[in-house]
C-alpha cells in the first residue's frame, strides 16, 4: 500500500467519523434539498418527455413503457452527476472562510 494511499484512508476515516456542528449542519442539509431537487425534476422532465415521444409514435405499450424507463434512468443519472458537482460547491461556499474541519477533511479526502 503506498503512502498516498494510507493517507487518503486516513482522511476517509476522519469524514467518516466527523460530528457536524450545527453550522455545518445547515449548509449539508440546504446542498441537499436544493440539489435533490433538481435531480428529481431533471428525472421527472426527461421520463415524461420521453414517454410523451414514444406515445406520440406508433408503438405497443411495452416499447412506450421502456422508452420512459430509459429517459427517466438518463435523467436520474445526469440529474445526479448535476446535483452531486454542485452541491458539493454549494457547501464549499456557504462553509467558505469559518474554518470548518468538514470543508478541511473534504479537501484532503478530493
């Protein structure tokens, strides 16, 4: 195991064992309301769309259901991508300049 490696582990168990102060606390739980939200409407819009094209063609049922089952499991994939980039800067800012030991461990640990 190399050295880098040892390190990244010990960064990992310190995140893992950090205790949120309540600072900390509301800028996570704000990041993750706000960004959840807009995985789940990016899902909900791409599932709906792509049931509403399949529809609009001359299909069975089973294609149209498959075609929404693809667009929703795309939307759910690029509304996550989405949500997880920027939620992580989200609470990079709002923890921005009051020392906090969750944004130093996240540093470390990226």
């Amino acid at each position: 195991m190399s050295d880098t490696d040892r390190i990244s582990q010990y960064y990992r168990k310190k995140l893992e064992q950090h205790e949120l102060t309540p600072e900390e606390w509301v800028a996570v739980r704000y990041a993750v309301i706000k960004h959840t939200l807009i995985a789940a409407a990016t899902t909900v819009s791409l599932g709906t769309s792509a049931f509403f094209y399949a529809r609009s063609r001359s299909w069975s049922r089973m294609q149209s259901l498959a075609f929404a089952s693809a667009g929703n499991f795309v939307g759910l994939s690029v509304g996550g991508v989405i949500a997880m980039e920027s939620g992580m800067k989200t609470v990079e800012n709002r923890l921005q300049g009051s020392g906090s030991e969750l944004l130093y461990l996240m540093d470390r640990y990226s």
